[in-house]
C-alpha cells in the first residue's frame, strides 16, 4: 500500500477552482470547501494512477457508495481532514481515513463508546480505524495508525493480513 496526499492551501496558490472543475464528474456543491474536498480527491487519485502506476484509464465509478477505478487495475480510498486530502492505493481493498486532532471530551467518548481513551491520540486512533473499515466495506485483516504531520491521526485498513504499514507515505506534488 501507498498512501500520498496533497495540503489543498499550498494547492490552491497554484492552481484556480476553474481547473478541479474538471474532477467533479458534473456535481454541484453547497460549499467551496466540499467542492475543493471532492475534486481535489478525485484530481489527487487520477494523477496518481497514471504518474506512477501507468494507467492510461482513470475513469472512476461509485459502486455500493464506494468509488472505484471503472476498469480495475487498482484499488484506492480517499479521505480529507483540515487543509489535507489524502488516497491510499494498493493492489488488494483498502480503506483509508485521516482527521484533524482536537481536543476533546474523552471522559464523555469513553463512557459512549466503552473504550478508555486515556488521550487525544487513543480516541483518534480508534476513530479513524472505524472510518477506514467502513470505507473498506469488508473485513479489516490489518491496519496501520501514525501521527501525520504533528496534528493529524492517518489510519490505512487492509484485506491482507501480511499488511504492516504503507511502503510509501508521500507528498504529491502537482
């Protein structure tokens, strides 16, 4: 599994909303920032593919509310957390989530989730494990957690149990 990911501020100093028009597959958005999430996504997965993965077809389908690659070759999951947009890409099901870290409540999310979250990066941890197997929409063999960029908890889930941690956790530059 790789996982790369792109800051959408320094992005968006490059690039105008005119050009991630072109990764919204025709939808409309309540909010530039949905709209900047979404395409940004979609743009991050495409580029990828075909930079180092060497496919010529991008073409990407929603199937089970799951976006997939409409001819195969790869799979890959998409999240997005504060400034960051993030994709997992591996040759087996994966599932990938990313969120921001903030201080919360974690007397009251134990007591809710019956877990004793003893600080913010328990709770996160656990958070974005279940996010990542529900994007996976089967059953989780393994997973990978890691504090990403002081602030950030990045959880990758996989159908292989020989899964340990992505071989690569990499800034796309565009």
């Amino acid at each position: 599994m790789e996982i790369y990911y792109i800051n959408s501020e320094e992005f968006l100093k490059s690039h105008d909303t005119d050009f991630l028009r072109r990764f919204t597959d025709g939808r409309e958005f309540k909010s530039v920032k949905r709209f900047v999430q979404y395409s940004l996504g979609r743009y991050l997965v495409k580029s990828v593919a075909k930079k180092f993965y060497i496919m010529a077809d991008t073409e990407i389908i929603v199937e089970n509310d799951k976006p997939k690659f409409k001819n195969g070759g790869m799979f890959f999951s998409i999240s997005h957390s504060g400034k960051y947009v993030a994709a997992a890409f591996d040759n087996v099901a994966c599932g990938l989530d990313i969120e921001e870290m903030k201080p919360r409540d974690l007397e009251a999310l134990s007591a809710r989730y019956n877990k004793d979250f003893r600080n913010t990066e328990d709770f996160y941890k656990f958070w974005t494990e279940y996010e990542a197997e529900i994007k996976l929409q089967q059953k989780t063999q393994a997973s990978y957690s890691c504090v990403f960029q002081d602030n950030f908890m990045l959880t990758a889930v996989s159908v292989n149990p020989a899964f340990s941690q992505p071989s690569c956790i990499s800034r796309f530059d565009a």
